[in-house]
C-alpha cells in the first residue's frame, strides 16, 4: 500500500512537472511575441529617427537661402527628431525590462520544474 502510494505520488508529480513545463513553454512563447513586437517598435521608431535626419539635413541646406523660415522648420525638426530618439531610446529601455522579466520567469520556472522533479525522483 505504502509502494502503491509513494506510486501515486510520483505519478502526480510528474503530471504536476510536465504541467510546469507546458506553462513554462507557454510564456516563453509569449514573451518571444512581445520581445518581436517590441522589435518591430523599435525598427519603427528607428526608420523614423532615419527619415527625420533626413528632412533635417535637407532643411539645413535650405536654410543658407531662406535663413528666417527654414531656421524655425529646422527647429521643429530637430524637436521632432529628438523626440523619436527619445521614444526609441524608451521602447529599447522597455524591451530590456521584457527581456529581463521573461529571463527572471523562465528561471523561476525552471526552478520549479526542477524542484517538482527531484520531488519525483
């Protein structure tokens, strides 16, 4: 009866560890969506950043001719530019915290299924 039992809590520990680990699959598959779509944000963000140096560069070659105008388009350029760099530098920052809670999850994760092993062992 005793063997029967200790059967039965292996038994139960395994399903218990080979449900960890389907849960642990599953937020990593789901951190590893966000991380790409943190990604795709942040290339975004960049061809923005891109496309505003652009335009900045183009105003500065005009402003030689037309100083007084191409000055204060210039400024709202380099504003709207500092802003993208600024909100790249955000989403960078905020795909590193991803980064990180997903790596400090996987690793209580693994902890746990490790631990759900031994107990089966």
């Amino acid at each position: 009866a005793e063997a029967a039992s200790a059967l039965g809590d292996a038994d139960a520990a395994k399903s218990a560890a080979a449900a960890a680990t389907a849960e642990l699959e599953s937020q990593v598959s789901a951190l590893q969506q966000e991380l790409a779509l943190a990604d795709g944000k942040i290339s975004a963000a960049a061809a923005e950043v891109a496309a505003a140096m652009a335009e900045a560069d183009a105003a500065k070659s005009t402003a030689s001719s037309a100083a007084g105008e191409s000055e204060s388009k210039l400024a709202a350029l380099e504003a709207s530019l500092a802003a993208a760099e600024a909100a790249a530098a955000a989403k960078a920052e905020e795909l590193e915290s991803i980064k990180t809670a997903g790596k400090q999850y996987t690793d209580e994760l693994s902890g746990r299924l490790q631990a759900a092993e031994a107990a089966a062992a």
